[in-house]
C-alpha cells in the first residue's frame, strides 16, 4: 500500500486587525494533526500563500495553551525546521496529495479566506474526491468554494467552526473581519456545534470540520480514518 500523502496550509498573515497584536496559526492546530499523521505513516508538506516561515499566533506559546502535542512540537527540530521553508501555495498541485488539512488561528480570516490558489486547490481536491480537513478559524477557507453549478460548496453541507461565543470569550468579535459561525450560516452551511471549547469534529462527505483548538486531534482522526478506508 502506497504511502498517504498530506498537505497542510498554513496562513502567511501575522496582523490581528487594527489592533497592534500580532497572530498567525495556532500551534495545537497544527501539532496535534502533524503528529497524527506522522505517526500513521504519512508523508506531510507544508505550504502557505507566502511561503517559507508561517507566523506562529503568541497567544498560542502562552502556557495555558501547552498539550502533550505542543511539547512534541518544541522539542521537535525536524518538524520546525520543515515549517520554517513552507512551499508557495502557488507551487503545489492538488493532485499530489491524498488530502488537504487547514490548522487555524485568527489568520485565515485575512488571507486564506479570499486566496485563489487556496480557492483552487480546494476545489481541485474535492473534484478528485478526496477529502479536505480544517479546524476552528480556518473552516474559513470553505467560505468562497463553489461546485460545478456555482453553488456555494457548504450549502446544506454540515460544517463546524468557531463560535460566536467563543470569539466573544476572546474579545475579538469586533477586530476579525468577520464572524465565522455567521458566514457559514450565510453560505447555507448546516451549522454545528458543541459546547464552548469542549472537543467537536463534524464529516459530511468529503469535508471535515472542527470547532475550536480542542478538536484539532479529532478532526485529524476523522481524516486518518476516512483515508484508511
């Protein structure tokens, strides 16, 4: 059996609004799922629209936001020695990848969102059947996907995401450009949602979906599984 092949986008945009605070992608959101498909044997790259060292969000370096997976991460020179030479998103092709993981963090919003090689590769990858994976803020890339009728791709589709209140909790409902959970109700999204902060992970059909940094492993499994089937 051939090995399983991943990619992962990360976010180039280090800017939290207007606000002075820098942000980027949450490191549990990318440690865990790395992790996971690691130890499953897969192959991973690493991409984001700029390329080379995607910004790390501060807040999430704050020790309250430590896991066994972001220990891993910082005593792991390999995996940020491969994070820092990220490929221009430009440079990747969709069909040399089994699968399409998005970590999160407030910097999707800004730049994933609209990106059109984000936007294409997306597309690509669900016409080729194969399944695309994002966690908390970067279920923000599914926004402006549109299928083969031009219909929104999420439309009617079950899709998690950050919350409204959890982005109230943080006390960035009025510096984000907009607010996720609103946006994909706005597409049509089936819109799904557990608890503030407690673990939640959604499939429908080829995309999954979690909620918040706590599902970041689930939604990885949720991918593993689908791609051992």
């Amino acid at each position: 059996m051939t090995k399983k092949h991943i990619l992962m986008v990360l976010t180039s945009h280090d800017k939290l609004g207007n606000s002075g605070e820098k942000t980027g992608f949450w490191v549990e959101e990318f440690a865990a799922p790395y992790f996971a498909f690691k130890d499953a044997g897969y192959e991973i790259t690493l991409a984001s629209p700029l390329g080379g060292q995607p910004p790390i969000d501060p807040k999430s370096e704050l020790a309250d936001f430590q896991t066994a997976d972001t220990q891993r991460f910082d005593n792991d020179e390999q995996v940020k020695d491969q994070l820092s030479n990220t490929l221009k998103l430009n440079q990747v092709n969709a069909s040399d990848y089994d699968a399409v993981f998005y970590p999160g963090g407030h910097g999707p919003l800004w730049d994933l969102v609209d990106d059109v090689d984000s936007i294409a590769l997306i597309q690509s990858t669900i016409e080729a059947n194969k399944p695309v994976a994002t966690v908390c803020h970067s279920s923000a890339v599914l926004l402006n996907i549109k299928d083969n009728n031009d219909a929104y791709l999420i439309n009617k589709k079950a899709v998690s995401g950050f919350t409204n209140n959890e982005e109230a909790a943080v006390e960035l409902t009025q510096i984000v450009p907009f607010l996720l959970e609103d946006e994909l109700i706005k597409r049509g999204a089936d819109y799904q949602r557990a608890a503030d902060w407690t673990p939640f992970a959604v499939q429908d059909g080829l995309i999954i979906s979690g909620q918040n940094p706590a599902s970041s492993a689930l939604v990885a499994q949720k991918l593993i599984t689908h791609l051992n089937q």
